[in-house]
C-alpha cells in the first residue's frame, strides 16, 4: 500500500467514524431547553382550549417548560422536573411537526403543525391556517434556559 493510498484509507475511517457516532450531525436550532410564564385559566379558556383541558392545565404546578433535542421532545415543569408529555417533533423551513406520545390535554398521536419563530433565545409558536395547533404553546414565547 502506498503512501497516499495509506492516507486516504486513515481518512475514511475516522470520517466513517464520526459519521457512525453522529459526531457532526446538524443540531436542531430549537434544541435546549425552553420556559414560558403559565397562563391563566382565562387564558387559556380565551385561547379555545376546551373547558375540561384548561383547568386541567391551570392546575399544572410551575412552570411550563419544552426540551427539544435530536428529534425528540419532552414538556416538563421546570421546578420539579415532572414530566408532563414526550414525543417527537420535525422542523421543515419555519414550519414544526410535533406528535405527542404522551402527554394530557393533547391527541396522542395527533401530528400538530405550528409556525416558529426564533430570536435572540426567545422562541415564538404560531398557528398555521387550517392546521390543528396547540395553544398551549401559541400563548406566550419561550425563553432559553441557560
């Protein structure tokens, strides 16, 4: 084996390497960790959530926080860590596809389209015309945690 072949050879296997382990991968620029301040039962009465949902959700301790990471994500109450729902979710353009696989309040399995929106660590939801939303998460923005 020459020199350069040699070469080419050590270089592959460290690229097939880090491409194994996911080193290098592209981050979702929604990954980390988010809070937003709890909303009001007549906020979220105001927002359409159904009755029976928005005290369910009122009821809810702390304050509402979003971990999104490699595809996945959890909603969880900041203080206590208690995990309120996890699923995936999948970002096309400013558009983000979130289903839940757990959770209240919510369809399991329901894939939920919303419009975001990020700048300067604040990360703003909106709803999309004709899509099921989550008010939940187009009431207020939400914030990095660092």
């Amino acid at each position: 084996m020459t020199r350069a072949s040699f070469r080419l050879l050590a270089i592959a296997i460290v690229a097939a390497a880090f491409a194994a382990h996911g080193a290098g991968a592209a981050k979702s620029p929604i990954d980390g960790r988010w809070k937003t301040t709890k909303a009001t039962l007549q906020e979220l009465r105001a927002a359409g959530v159904p009755p029976g949902n928005a005290e369910l959700l009122a009821r809810w301790p702390g304050t509402p926080a979003l971990e999104f990471h490699d595809g996945t994500f959890r909603g969880l109450d900041l203080e206590t860590g208690k995990t309120a729902g996890t699923g995936t979710y999948r970002l096309d353009g400013n558009l983000i596809r979130i289903v839940f696989r757990t959770g209240f309040a919510v369809e399991l399995g329901t894939t939920y389209v919303l419009r975001w929106s990020l700048y300067r660590d604040r990360l703003v939801f909106s709803r999309v015309p004709g899509r099921i939303t989550l008010q939940t998460f187009t009431l207020k923005p939400w914030t990095r945690v660092h």
